[in-house]
C-alpha cells in the first residue's frame, strides 16, 4: 500500500520526538482488507459445449413438417437484441390474435402519419405473431413466438414480407424466481429494415413493459465462442474459421486484419488443446487455443493480435460480429448458439430481486 | 372618439380616481394613488425633476410585474398612453406595463384602437399599442368587439411602420368572413410596393388558408416564422403573468399535471423530448383488455380496475388506491411523485421486478455503454428521478445497487460524481467484508490519488452513510431478520396460509442475519484509519478536518441521539492533528466532541449496568474508557494546567525525555498549548488583550492571568468557541487550588 508506506516516512520525519503512533501502531502492520467478494458475474471458469452433453437428446424430436422452420433461421443475417422479461405476455392463440391486431393498427396508423412516404421507410401493415416451435430445450423455455410483418407494396397484389423478428429462449436454467407474470424471452432476432425494428421494438416496449438493447459481444465473448466451436466441423470444406481484428483508429493505412484457418487445419489445433473426454470447455482451453493462433500469426508477421480487438468471428457453425450480428450457417447449431446467447443475455440482467 | 374616457358605469370607478383615502398602508404608495395621478388634469407633465411622475410610474411598474392590474386600472391607463398627455416616454413604459392581474377587458382594447384613429400618439406609441395587443392576445376577456373593428384595423397595413405588427395581429384575427377579394388586392399591392416581406405571407396564408380559390400563393412548404418577437423582456413579462393567472386558476389541482406527466410548456416539451428516458405515464390497451379476444373494450371499464389517466385528482387517487391500474410502463412511476406513493401500496412482484429490470438496463445503457463525448444529460437527469426516488422510499433500489457496485469498478471518480456518491449514501448494510469489497474498496483506490477536494466529498458520504446506517438501516436490519424468521416459521407450520406482506422494504430482499453493528463498528474504525491518512497526505487541511471532525461529531452521539449502543473513541492519530492544529475551529470543535463522549460513556454505562451485554462490546468500552481519559487528561493539562510535559504525567504524546526538551529552547513549554498560548488561540488571546488592556500597551499573552482566566473564557464564548469553553466547564473542577483530575467514568 503505497500510501501507508508514505504515511510512515512522513510520520517519521515530522514527528521523531513523538511517539504518539501508539494505537497506529495496531494499523501499520495491518494491510487493507483483501477483496472476497467479486462484485459481478465474471465469465464461468468453464461452459458446457453443447453437443457433447446430454443435452443435446433433450432438444425436442420435431414433426416431419416442422423441421423447414428451423432452417429459415439459418444462412440469414439477424440482428440480436436482448430483452428483458416481457409482461403479462400469454402464449394462447387468441391472446396471440389479438397482439397481432394491435399491432396491425399501431403500424397503419403510424403509416398514415405521412412518415412512410417513401419506401424505404416502408413500416407495413400487417404484423402476424405466432409461435415458433422446435427452439424451446429446456422446461423452463416459454415457446419462442414469431413476429412477421407483411407489407402490401405497391403491386397490391402479393404482401411481402418486410420484417421477420423472433423472441426465444433456449436452454435457459431456471436461476432465479421469476414473478408470475413474466415471461422470459431474452433473446430477440430481427431481420427487416430500421425503421421498422425501431418501431416494432419501440411497440413491444410499450405494451410488455420491457427494455430492448442491441445485443453487443465484448472481445472476451468472441474468443469463448471461436475457441468452443472452431473444432465443430460440418465437413464443408469451404467453411472456415476466421477472426477479424480492428485495429485503433490511431493506426494508419490498415484499419483490419482477417485471419482465416481451414476448418480441418482448426479442428487439428482444437483437439489437441480439448480433452476429448470432457463435456465442458475450460477457460484454460479457450486460453490455449487463442495464444496458438495469435504465437501463429505473430511467427509469420510479427503483430500481437492479443493487442488488437476482436470484432468479428466466424466458424463453419456460425459468424458473429461484435456489434451484434449473427449468421448461423448449420442448422444443427441452432441450439447450441441461441442457448449461448441466451446464457450470456442473461448474465447481463441484473438479480432482480 | 370624442371623449378619450370611456365613462363606464361601475361605481367603484369614481372611488378610485377621485376621492379615495390614502392607501390603508400608511407610509406605503398604492396603485390607486399611481392611476389618480396619471389621470388627473392637474398633474405636473414634466418628465424631469418630478419625483411625483417618477414614484407614480415606479408603482405601476412595479404592481404590475408583481400582481398585474386589474381590469379597471388597465382601462384608464390605456387611456393615459394613448392619449399622449405624458411624454412619449412615460406612455411607452405605460404601455409595458399593462399586465393583467386577471382579464384584459375587450373596452381597452377597443379604445387603444379608437386613439390610434385620432393619430394623437406618436407612431411609436401606436406600434406600441398593436404588439401589447398582440401579447396579450390570449388574456384578452371576449374578442367579438375587437373582431369587429377587423376592417378598421386592416387600414393601418397602409402605415409603414404599423404594418408588420398590424399584420400578425390580423392573422390572429382572421375568420373566414374576413377574406374579401379586395383585401387580398390590397395586400399584393402592398407587396408590390414593400417587396416579398414575411408578414404579408404571414398573413396571405392565413387568407389562402380560407379560401384557396382568391389567393394563388405559393407558400414555402417548410414551416416558416412570420412574424418576429421584437420584445424578449416584454414578452417574458407577459408569460410570467399568464402563468401566474394560469396557477391561479389551477389552484392546487395544478399539482396533479404531474402526475399526468402532461407539460403544456412548449419548451419543456422539448426538453422533456431530450430527456425522454424514463416513459410517459399511459396505459397499455392490451393489459385492460385482458380478456383474450373479446374485442376493444371502454377503457376503465374492465374488472374494476382504475386506469391512471383517470385519476384527475389527488381525492381521486386516494379513493382508487386499491383498484388502481398502474402505468403498463413501470419506469413511469420515476418521474410522478403521487405514483410513487401508488407504488409502495402495490409492492407485487412483478412490478417490482419490472422496474428493477428496466433500471437495471437503462442505467447500463445511458452510464457504461454511452460512449460519446460529453457529459450525458439523460443519464443525469435519470440519476436525479433515483435519487428522489429512494430519498421517498428511504432505501436503495437493489438493482440500483448492484449497478453502482458494478460502475464503481470502472469510475474515474469525476463522472456525475454529486449523483454517484449521493447514491453511495443510501446503501444498504452488509457483513463490513463485503461492504469494503463492494463500495469502499473502489472509493478507497479514488480517494488516495485524487484532490483533498474529492477526499473531502468522500468523507462526507461516508458520513451521510453511517447516518443512514444508524437512523434507518440498522433498524430495518434487525425488524427484517425477525419478519423472515416469523415468516419461516409460519411457512413451516401452515404451508398455504397467505404470509404477511413485508411492510418493512418496497423491495423483497433476503436479508442476511450478521451482526450489523459490527459492519458499523468496522466502518467507524475505517473511516478513522483513512481520514488519519488523508489528513497527513493533506498537511491538516482544514477543509478535510471540517469534514472529519463532522464525522466524529456524529459518531460521538451515536447511542444519545440515536440509540445506536456502540461507541468509538476516535484515534490518537485524528485526535492529537486535531489538538496541535493552528486553527481554533478544529480545537474548539475537538473539545465539544470529547464532551458528547462524556454524555455518551455516562448513558452508556448506565445501560450496561441494567443489561449485560455480550463481552465484545464491554471490553471496547473498556479500551474506550482508557483512551478517553488519556485525551481527557492531555487536554487538560495542555489547555488549562500548564503542565504539558510534566514527566509526572506519562501521558502518551507529551511524554518526551527533558534533555530533547530542552533542545527546542522554547521556554515555558509546558505553557505551550494553554488557552492563551496555543497557535490556534493567539490572535483571540490578542484582541483579547486589546480589549481589556490600555492602548499602545505592548501586549504578550502571559499577561492573562488565572484571576482573568473567566473574562477570557467569557470571550472566548463571545467568539464562539463554545467547545473549549465547555469542555473547561465540563472537566475541570474551577475554584479549587489544585484541579481535580476529572474523568468520565472510573
């Protein structure tokens, strides 16, 4: 403690007569009080690598028709959002029936506003919620509920569809005690134009009393999620892991550095950092696996990538992008990556008590 | 107009202008007194050297600013101005002056426009007259007759310099009947002749506005100002009198806008539109409509519950209590002093959950993740709305809490500091292990390396903290842990009983069973240790010592004033830099603090000898006791006794060998620290001396005596140095040779 040690010069100099330190004397071997308690989450010491559990058997058996549901998820690119737990929301399909009409009218009615005269701002006007079956894993998961709106355009003829938002929890362990009349979807995907996310988020604040973000990835969250799935291959050989580095503004004539490896050359690196054995994946693995690429890359162009930051990742299951955009390419990854998202949406909710 | 007077019929006017008493305040000039003069025709008219005129438009100006004028007065006043009998100047002041103490009567208007006709005033006057109609447009009690006089109004667009007020005044005016193709004519030769001027446009808009078909215009499509305040001051006088006419007529329901969070100031709306973090109050159409799918329904209607927006009243809101249908917006609650009220009454889960959640949020979003430059004004003004919000509840939001724990780790200490560290001051009691991780820990890293300023600050919340500890935290803490218990042993006994809801917290937080006074006795010591610190980094600023001797100010009647049975005797190292200090504040304010340890030790031994208390808290009173006579002794013998480093003493800090004594070459040392001698004392000892001693005598302290030792005292009293005065009185037993060793407790 660099001030006590200054206190005690100081008080050596200045008061060599006295010794009236006495009861300082009960203070000056003794330090600061160390720290017990970490005053937030930090991330786990390890995950669970979905695939390799018992969880994977719990991911519900779909009908024959449903299963082209789940891959109008894939290959899109989604904007995630989080959002927290929604009020008073119901599952029924009347209750359903009726958020679709209100939302119907809200959007003809912000239409006629003369907001949307041109079509890119285009805010449609028929919004249809459904539920969206084969996402839900764990008991505790509500059903996922789909958000289409449809806009007639100019053709009047077929309505298209301008807006596809999903709100969905996977996986989710029962943690803390929810009230009854929550309903936790934490995870919100959108595909469709801004003015009409900004609206729709804007409309589901009001009515479910809750709070939307963008969902952002720290650096920290990128490196677990690349170091988890690198070693996941598809067998598609044109499929990559890739990691894209932005460097400081300061920085001039080079604003971003791709690093792609071969999806067989990263599952050879992969196996030989994880026990094979394990369900879990450490965070001494995710260490691992990233300081081999980075010594890699430093051996052929000497940058310490470990210096710059990580904003983009990609992986023969899926892209993720810092800012919150995500691209899942393999359907059987659904899982695995919304109870990722979901995990880490809810490590950003605070305990409400 | 013939006659300038209008003679109406009211009787109360000739009481006023002719033969009314003096004012009823005697020595005070009234209103009246000021209009009588105005209209009397025997008046002096010179603006120079007329104390009369002077102190008779003073009144006007004044009334008017203050209370406005009622109706009558406006009248004659306006006749006074425009009838030009005063100087140009006097009548323009006249004219600024009309504010309203209720209505504008429409009469005035009517003869403002009848003197403009008799070209008597001056242009300046007239132009006067149209922008104070203009102005107080809004006020004016009935517009029919003033409507009527629309075609006489219309001539003056051929003035010049009327023109363009005349202008926005017809565009206020305007009805449809009005729009007359000759008019219209009029108008465009007026533009021929003037150029393309914004307030014609103003007004052919109006007019297209009518009747599209007689002016072919093309109107810019971006909304454009016609017409332009001239008079900032003026104008702002104005709206402070319509406000206050508008509160008057409110009366207390105004309150209640509040509550509807409805702002009809336009440009607090738009402040409002910057701020708008926290929602509007409204309810949700989906959750009065719970039904499933039985349609729209009227709202209000549904299962007897009272929407907001229905409450219109604060009666309203007390007989709905019950049945009220809060905001479907949670967070609204923040900014409406009644819902707050509405809240505690409602303390379900859900919406508690949901308030937590979306603060817990916002308060990320507008704090950690609000990355441009600049201070952030929604993030502070949603730190205020929390502030006011928990100094309603009286304790912390948990969510709020864990945010600032959260937030702490990464503050540079000057970010909304007043809000953070007013936030940190409601915190709720924990184990002291884990309140120094989680709050003090952080602050302790800031507090060493930044100003004595901020350390300052620091102390100050710890203080408030302890303070919110001790009155209300402690308290809770002990009824919390006795209502979960009563709760789990009713739980265990009747599974589905209904529980008694827990009137103790807003907030349904398990609380830990821990000794509580322990994290006080911990804190105590904590901020002792720090403060001992910062005084020494800080060379005894006496800022900082203020803030430390506030601190020990409360600690020291910790169990008298709140019943807290903990005492904590401060340590040698605050102690002594407060006694050598070289300001008599510190010294004077160290004494009185000694002195509540006396009261405190005497209650408290009291207690102890009733009930026996555990064996901790018996020995650090113990330790207490000894260190407390230790200070007690030095003071004494340094302040009063003259016998400082008598070896005889042993006391701690005195207790310095005599040949290093006598290396300083001070003599008369052990004088050294008395009342008259001590650094902090000299210059009282000084004019002290002045006082009493004959003029251009050369002075030295010594020459107080001990048979003047009480005058002194009395003057010390006089300065205001009430502490060393009473701790004299309180420990030293006077008219006794030798001072009896006192002490607090055996």
């Amino acid at each position: 403690m660099t001030s006590a040690v200054v206190y005690k010069v100081r008080h050596v100099r200045r008061h060599q007569y006295f010794s009236w330190a006495e009861s300082q004397l009960k203070w000056q071997g003794k330090a600061w009080p160390t720290r017990r308690h970490t005053p937030y989450t930090k991330t786990p010491k390890s995950r669970r690598l979905h695939g390799k559990s018992s969880k994977l058997e719990r991911t519900p058996v779909l009908p024959a028709g449903d299963t082209h549901s789940l891959k109008q998820l894939t290959s899109k690119t989604w904007h995630v959002y989080q959002v927290t737990p929604l009020n008073n929301f119901q599952h029924s399909a009347a209750a359903l029936r009726k958020y679709s009409r209100h939302l119907s009218a809200a959007l003809q009615a912000e239409s006629h506003k003369g907001i949307g005269v041109d079509l890119e701002s285009e805010i449609g006007d028929r919004a249809i919620f459904s539920i969206y079956k084969g996402l839900a894993t764990s008991p505790d998961d509500p059903e996922a509920v789909e958000l289409t709106i449809k806009a007639k355009g100019r053709s009047r003829v077929s309505a298209r569809i301008i807006c596809n938002a999903i709100l969905c929890s996977v996986g989710s362990e029962h943690r803390d005690e929810l009230a009854e009349r929550l309903t936790m979807l934490p995870v919100l995907l959108v595909k469709g134009t801004a003015a009409v996310t900004r609206y729709v988020i804007s409309w589901l604040q009001a009515q479910f009393d809750c709070h939307i973000r963008k969902m952002t990835f720290n650096p920290m969250a990128l490196v677990w999620m690349v170091s988890m799935w690198a070693g996941i291959s598809t067998g598609d050989k044109s499929k990559t892991v890739e990691l894209l580095y932005t460097l400081p503004k300061a920085v001039e004539g080079l604003s971003r550095i791709t690093l792609t490896i071969d999806a067989t050359d990263a599952k050879t690196l992969w196996d030989s950092v994880h026990d094979e054995e394990s369900v879990d994946f450490t965070a001494d693995e995710v260490t691992a696996f990233i300081k081999a690429l980075e010594a890699h890359f430093f051996h052929h162009f000497k940058i310490h990538l470990a210096a710059l930051t990580l904003s983009r990742i990609g992986t023969p299951i899926v892209y993720i992008g810092s800012e919150g955009r995500l691209k899942i390419l393999s359907e059987k990854a659904i899982h695995a990556v919304l109870q990722h998202i979901t995990e880490l949406v809810r490590d950003n909710f605070c305990r409400a008590s | 107009m013939a006659t300038p007077v209008v003679r109406r019929k009211s009787p109360s006017r000739q009481s006023s202008v002719g033969k009314t008493k003096p004012a009823e305040k005697s020595g005070s000039y009234s209103i009246k007194e000021a209009v009588r003069f105005f209209t009397s025709d025997s008046s002096n008219r010179k603006v120079r050297g007329n104390p009369a005129l002077t102190l008779a438009i003073q009144e006007v100006e004044v009334t008017a600013k203050r209370e406005g004028l009622s109706q009558k007065v406006i009248g004659q006043l306006v006749d006074v101005a425009a009838s030009a009998k005063f100087p140009d100047s006097i009548s323009s002041r006249l004219i600024k002056s009309l504010l309203p103490s209720d209505k504008i009567p429409q009469d005035a208007i009517v003869k403002a426009i009848s003197w403009m006709c008799t070209n008597n005033p001056s242009n300046e006057i007239q132009s006067l007259l149209v922008r104070w109609v203009i102005l107080t447009y809004d006020l004016l009690d009935d517009l029919d007759d003033l409507h009527a006089l629309y075609g006489v109004l219309f001539h003056f667009i051929e003035n010049d310099a009327l023109c363009p007020h005349v202008c926005h005044l017809l565009y206020l005016l305007t009805r449809k009947e009005d729009v007359l193709a000759f008019r219209v004519q009029r108008l465009l030769s007026l533009q021929k002749r003037v150029g393309v001027q914004p307030y014609i446009i103003g007004l052919l808009s109006v007019y297209k506005m009518y009747r599209p078909h007689l002016v072919s215009l093309v109107t810019p499509p971006t909304q454009r100002v016609f017409f332009r305040q001239t008079d900032r001051l003026w104008s702002a006088e104005v709206h402070k009198a319509k406000e206050r006419i508008q509160r008057r007529l409110d009366g207390p329901d105004s309150a209640m806008e509040r509550l509807q969070s409805s702002v009809t100031d336009g440009r607090s709306r738009a402040k409002k539109k910057k701020l708008d973090v926290i929602p509007t109050v409204s309810t949700s159409l989906l959750s009065l409509d719970g039904s499933g799918d039985a349609g729209y329904q009227l709202t209000g209607a549904h299962h007897g519950r009272v929407p907001v927006q229905h409450i219109k009243s604060f009666d309203d809101l007390l007989k709905n209590m019950d049945r009220l249908e809060l905001p479907s917006q949670i967070a609204a609650v923040l900014d409406s002093p009644y819902l707050q009220h509405a809240l505690c009454c409602h303390t379900e889960q859900h919406v508690v959950q949901r308030l937590s959640f979306w603060l817990y949020q916002v308060l990320h979003q507008e704090l950690l993740d609000y990355s441009s430059e600049g201070p952030n004004c929604r993030a502070e003004w949603l730190l205020q709305m929390l502030i006011n919000f928990t100094d309603f509840l009286h304790e912390d939001v948990p969510v709020c809490e864990n945010f600032l724990v959260k937030y702490l780790h990464t503050w540079n200490g000057s970010d909304y500091r007043p809000y953070i560290l007013r936030l940190i001051t409601r915190f709720r009691i924990y184990p002291f292990q884990k309140l120094n991780d989680l709050l003090l820990e952080p602050l302790r890293s800031l507090f060493f390396c930044s100003s004595v300023f901020f350390k300052c600050q620091v102390i100050y919340t710890l203080t408030e903290l302890l303070r919110n500890y001790v009155s209300i935290e402690l308290p809770r803490h002990a009824d919390m842990v006795c209502f979960q218990a009563v709760k789990e042993a009713s739980a265990i006994q009747a599974g589905d009983t209904v529980l008694p809801q827990n009137q103790l917290s807003v907030f349904d937080v398990h609380v830990d069973n821990f000794q509580a006074l322990h994290t006080i006795q911990e804190l105590t010591e904590y901020v002792d240790r720090i403060s001992t610190l910062a005084l020494l980094i800080e060379k005894d600023h006496v800022l900082l010592m203020h803030y430390v001797l506030e601190f020990f100010e409360l600690v020291s009647c910790l169990h008298l004033r709140y019943g807290v049975p903990f005492v904590y005797v401060p340590s040698s190292g605050s102690f002594y830099r407060a006694l050598f200090s070289s300001n008599a504040m510190v010294c004077s304010r160290l004494c009185k603090i000694i002195c509540n340890y006396k009261d405190e030790f005497q209650a408290l031994k009291k207690m102890v000898s009733i009930e026996d208390s555990d064996s901790l808290f018996t020995s650090n009173m113990r330790d207490g006791i000894q260190l407390l006579n230790q200070y007690i002794l030095d003071l004494s013998n340094a302040l009063w006794r003259n016998k400082a480093f008598l070896s005889g003493n042993k006391t701690k800090v005195f207790d310095i060998p005599v040949t290093a004594l006598q290396t300083t070459g001070v003599k008369h040392i052990n004088e050294a620290f008395s009342i008259h001698l001590h650094m902090a004392m000299l210059p009282f000892a000084n004019s002290f001396l002045e006082q009493t001693q004959p003029e251009g005598k050369k002075v030295h302290p010594s020459l107080i005596r001990s048979s003047e030792r009480d005058a002194y005292l009395e003057f010390l009293k006089r300065e205001r140095l009430d502490g060393v005065v009473a701790f004299i009185n309180t420990f030293i037993k006077r008219n006794q040779t030798t001072p009896h060793k006192s002490q607090a407790a055996s």
